[in-house]
C-alpha cells in the first residue's frame, strides 16, 4: 500500500504553505500505523519531500507534536512479521487538539 497518495500529499503540501504563512498548526490529515501501539498523525511535509510534522504516539506513554521522516518510516518493519508501517485508509483527519484531547482520556492515540 502506498503511505501517501498524491491527494493527500497535495493536502500536506498545502498545509505546509499555509502553517509557514500563518504561524498555525493545521489539521491532520493522514494517519500512520505500525507495529502494536505507534501511530503517527501527520499536519504537513515539507518541501524537501521527506520532512513531515504532527502528532506521535510511540507506545511509551509520550504523545508529542514534531517532525519524523519520511524515508525512515517507510525503512522500519514491525516483528514477529516484518510488518511495515501503514496508512489508515479509513481516516477522515480532525485538529491536532482533537487528537491531543482523545489521548488525555485514553492514554493513547490508538484507537483514534
């Protein structure tokens, strides 16, 4: 499967323009999973293709806003299996403060 289609990687690109322009954080829009608990929610990539901001939950009890690569996310692969890192097909994106809220009450961005 394809991490980012070229939809959404217009819809990142955008919000890029827009989060330089205006100084705002911008709303995900695409949703990144991979082994038992990490999911990445991603705002924006910038123009190098590679750098993407948002929302990461790892799985060790942390949920922080910032950067992760590209290229590294799609090197990794997920024991017992070699499971690579996936994208949500089914979600339909929100604000980071949505997000933000969802893991305050569940510890986790799982499940979101």
């Amino acid at each position: 499967m394809k991490l980012i289609t070229d939809a959404i990687l217009a819809k990142l690109k955008a919000n890029h323009a827009k989060a330089n322009e205006t100084g705002e954080t911008q709303p995900v829009v695409l949703k990144l999973f991979g082994g038992s608990s990490m999911t990445w929610l991603i705002t924006e990539i910038e123009d190098d293709g590679d750098r993407m901001w948002g929302l990461c939950d790892i799985g060790h009890g942390c949920c922080e806003f910032g950067t992760i690569s590209l290229s590294e996310l799609k090197a990794l692969k997920f024991p017992p299996f070699n499971l690579p890192v996936e994208r949500d097909r089914h979600f339909r994106g929100g604000s980071v403060d949505e997000f933000n809220k969802y893991y305050e009450e569940h510890n986790s961005l799982n499940g979101c």
